[in-house]
C-alpha cells in the first residue's frame, strides 16, 4: 500500500512535467529536481525507500527504471528531538539548571543543559572536545557521534553557549587535556 502511495506521487510528479513515460527522462536533472530544490530536501527518506522499491519491481518491464534508479540520489535522515516531558516536569527540569532549585556546579550544571538543550547522548558530552564548540559559527560540531559513527552539527543555543563558557571560565581546571568534561 504505502509503495503504491509513494510511487503514484513519483509518477504524476513526472507525468506533470510532461513526461509520457519513464522512457522519455534521459537526464537525471528532474529526477534530483523531484527531491532536492536547490536549498532544501523535499522528499524525506521514507518516500526515497518506498520509490525505490517500485521501480526495483518495474526494472523487468521498464529498462527506464534501471536508469532512474541508478540516479536516485540520497536523502539524509534529519532527526528531531521530541520533547517527552510533561509541561510541568519540564519547568522543573529547568529550574533546577537554571539555578532556582538545588545548587549545583558549573560543571553539572553545564553537563546537564547540553544534554537537556541538545538531545546529546552521555556518551558524546563525554567525549566532546573543546575544539567541538565554535563560537564564532554558534556550532556545536562533532565528527563522529559514539553509538552511529556519524557526524553532528547542532546550533549552540545561547543558554548552552553561557553555562559551558561559565564552567570553563570558572570552574574547569587549566590542563593541556583536549576534552571539555
């Protein structure tokens, strides 16, 4: 069923454009067009999988599909963070690391608003180096996460730019040691 839904969306995508058939695409200009505009991902990679397995089950009728799918480009995955706190338990979350609760140190403190802030595993605020944060570019970026290998880049919102820059001014220890933490 969901192949159906996705490939009939690919199809009149391409019939809109005047194509009579898959024949008739022999540049792969409209095939990227149809995911990417230039700027911004249009299709999620859900649809892409779903695509890709009609014409996978077309390439025995159509040889077009061969083509078509040799140019299918990829679609990075884009993940966000959900929240899953109640509106309540949030408040109090964040009371207690902005310091109207318990009193804690900047470095809890710190470790504690990226993981709240960011979504970042424990495993990844372990292993952050100082050179991950960029300040000039409001970035936190990490070359390989822990648990998928893969890179990450994630906007350093103010509240997290000020408690890491109040544990390093502060609190952290001076040491030749390339880890934040």
């Amino acid at each position: 069923k969901l192949i159906k839904s996705h490939s009939s969306v690919f199809s009149l995508h391409f019939q809109s454009l005047g194509f009579a058939s898959f024949e008739d695409i022999k540049e792969q200009k409209p095939v990227l067009d149809y995911f990417f505009d230039g700027k911004h991902y249009l299709r999620n990679p859900a649809h892409r999988f779903y695509v890709k397995r009609f014409l996978e089950a077309c390439c025995d009728i159509s040889p077009a599909c061969k083509f078509i799918l040799g140019i299918l480009p990829m679609v990075p995955v884009h993940k966000k963070n959900y929240d899953f706190l109640k509106p309540d338990e949030r408040g109090k979350v964040e009371s207690v690391l902005l310091g109207k609760g318990p009193p804690l140190t900047l470095r809890d403190k710190a470790v504690g608003i990226l993981a709240f802030y960011t979504g970042l595993r424990s495993s990844d605020i372990a292993n952050l180096k100082l050179d991950d944060i960029d300040l000039d570019k409001d970035e936190i970026i990490i070359s390989a996460q822990q648990k998928t290998g893969e890179p990450l880049s994630l906007v350093l919102r103010p509240v997290v730019r000020d408690a890491i820059w109040e544990y390093v001014e502060k609190e952290r220890p001076y040491s030749g040691c390339v880890y934040l933490f």
